[in-house]
C-alpha cells in the first residue's frame, strides 16, 4: 500500500488552502527577466524601519547566538505602559499572524464555531478551518453601501450562538479597507454572550487619524472576553522581522501563552519594536506619507476611472470592472507588484498598498497601461 500523508492529516487540515503571500521581488525579476522592480502588494511602509529601530537592531545582533527572552520582558513592559495595562494582559507574536492563530487553537474545537465576516482577513478562515471548527460567514455590505464590502455586524450578530467561541472583526480590514464605528463597535462587543471571545484585529489602527475612531484597546477592563490585536508591520515598518501582539484578560492571555511557542519572538525583532514604540517622529512620517500618497492614489483613479473603496489603511481596495488576472499580469511585466484578491472571491478586484510618491506614480501608469493597452 503507497504511503498517503493526506489521509494522516488531521480533518481540517486536508482541504486547508495555505496563505499565498505578495509576490517577492526576486521571483519577479528571475521569472519576468525585469529589472528595477517594486512590491506594492504587501501593505508594507515605504519607509521600513526608522532610526532607533535600526539602532536597536544592530545592538541586537551581537547577542544572536543565545536564546531571545522567552517573556519578552522589555517590549511588554513598553507594551504595557502604551496601554495602560499589566504585562499579564499581552501576548506577544511573530506577529499577529501568529496570535491569531493561538487564538484559534485555545479555543476553537470541532465542536464549535467562529463567525467572521465575507471579505475578513484571510487569515481567519485558515486558522478557523485548521482548527476542525464550524467557520459562520456573515454576509458583507453590498458594493453601493456607504462602507462598501464592510462588515455587516448586525449580520454577524445573527450568526452569533451557543456553540459560537470566537468572533473576528478587523478595524480597519484587510483586504476592504473599510471600518466600522466607535459606537456600533462598541454595542456590538457588548451584546456577545459571556461565553464567546470577540477578536478585535488593529493592525493598521496606527494609519487612522480620525480622534474618534474606535480604539478598542481602551475596553478591555469592561469586557473580559475582548482580545485586541496588534503588530509592528504596517506603520513601525518592522514587517520582515515578525512581531505582534494580543492585549486580553489576564486569564485569557495565560490559556493563549500555554500554547504560544517557545522564543516565538527572536532577539532582534524584541529590540526592535520595543525601539519602534518609541520612536514617535518616525511612525509620524509614516502617517503623513501614507496620508499624501492615499491622496494622491486617489487622485489617480479617479482621472483612469477606476472605481476604488474608500479606506482606512495603507492601501486601496480597487475595481477593474473586469477579470484582475490579466490586469495584474501586465503590471507585472512593468515591474509593479500589487495584489490580486481572488482568494477573497473578489475576480475583478485588486490591492495596491500605497508607497512613496515615486512608486504611487508608477503604480498608476503602470496600472492606465495595463487597463488601456
């Protein structure tokens, strides 16, 4: 009899499709032949790493041949003071990839289920479906809603039930660029049963300027069963070096770091963000890049006639009005990396993460050439 791995593998895991990341630049350029390429396609900040982050990153290095600290004592206690909360209450990541997944793994079962919504973070149905659980998919607004493809929470309350543990809200989402409101939020996290785990996914809350957007960070004292989500890839610019974290009920973050791997944070990373946090001027140059250059991508689409989401990210969610594959295809013959979101059951759709002026300009030629050949 052949040897079959797939009939070993647990349920779940047999019809997992696995999470394709952007396309890398090298492969790229070893498969098209071109030259002088840019990735647009990853969400990642133009600017990468600032000042004291390369600083603490060098400093780091020396000390690369021993074991990072298990408890990344630092960075929570940096963490804590940021939130105003005990170092008990975080769980750090590599990154929030990473916590998300523990999150799944402490608390879902194949007897239970986690509601998300239609165009959530890939991640979530992944980590869901490898767990064995009932994945409840509620309904995303329509295109001509005021948050187009954004999340419905009364529809997403709807699904909420006996057997459901976990329910996943992104604000901002990925890859829509939608976001819900402090008040509707709010009501909503209140109206889950004692019994059920809401997952507020942050990762690009550093990009919103709005004074009144929900920070759900601030909740966590009113209601036990929030976990809070954070990571260092988007506006800190630390995305290669893979860190993140959860802010929880100190009960909830002690089930999660019982299954959070050893060391899963390294030293470099460690030093880096607990660097990153600190510097201000540096994630303040972020935002006003992202802030001109969304400006500027919006500008552009709309003189190509490019229909395009409004969002609250680094990126920008747009129609093509035709099949995208083709369309991402010729801008790869450019040089211009962006994302295609077929995985989310959007054809016709593309991603482009906002850059640097210079590449936000050729995005948007290279996108004209490639709808107007």
């Amino acid at each position: 009899m052949s040897f079959d791995p797939k009939s070993l593998a647990a349920p779940g895991v047999r019809t997992l499709a696995p999470y394709v990341p952007g396309k890398p630049i090298e492969e790229l350029e070893r498969e098209y032949g071109v030259r002088d390429s840019i990735k647009l396609a990853s969400n990642e900040n133009p600017l990468g790493p600032g000042p004291r982050a390369l600083q603490a990153i060098a400093e780091a290095s020396r000390s690369i041949g021993l074991y990072p600290d298990g408890g990344g004592f630092a960075l929570k206690e940096a963490l804590a003071r940021k939130h105003t909360c005990a170092g008990d209450c975080i769980t750090l990541g590599n990154g929030s990839n990473d916590v998300l997944v523990m999150i799944a793994e402490a608390f879902l079962t194949p007897q239970s289920e986690a509601v998300y919504s239609q165009y959530g973070f890939a991640v979530y149905p992944i980590a869901v479906q490898a767990t064995g659980a009932v994945a409840r998919v509620a309904p995303a607004y329509p295109a001509d809603h005021a948050m187009p493809l954004g999340h419905d929470l009364d529809a997403m309350a709807r699904l909420v039930g006996d057997k459901t543990r976990v329910v996943f809200v992104a604000n901002p989402n990925n890859p829509t660029g939608t976001s819900v409101g402090r008040e509707p939020l709010q009501q909503f996290v209140a109206s889950l049963p004692a019994q059920t785990l809401v997952v507020i996914d942050e990762a690009y809350i550093e990009y919103v300027e709005d004074p009144e957007f929900a920070d759900a960070s601030r909740w966590l004292a009113a209601h036990p069963n929030l976990i809070v989500t954070r990571t260092f890839s988007k506006a800190y610019g630390l995305a290669g070096l893979r860190v993140g974290y959860a802010l929880s009920h100190p009960s909830v973050a002690d089930l999660l770091n019982r299954v959070r791997q050893p060391f899963n944070v390294n030293t470099v990373a460690l030093a880096a963000a607990r660097a990153a946090l600190d510097d201000v001027e540096h994630l303040k140059r972020s935002v006003e890049l992202n802030r001109a250059g969304m400006a500027q991508l919006q500008r552009g689409l709309d003189a190509l006639n490019v229909r395009h989401l409004p969002s609250r990210g680094n990126f920008v969610l747009v129609d093509c009005a035709r099949p995208a594959g083709p369309v991402y295809e010729a801008m790869l013959r450019q040089g211009v990396i962006v994302r295609p979101v077929g995985n989310y059951q959007l054809p016709t759709h593309l991603r482009l993460t906002i850059g640097t002026p210079v590449q936000n300009e050729r995005m948007l030629s290279a996108l004209g050439l490639a709808l107007n050949p």
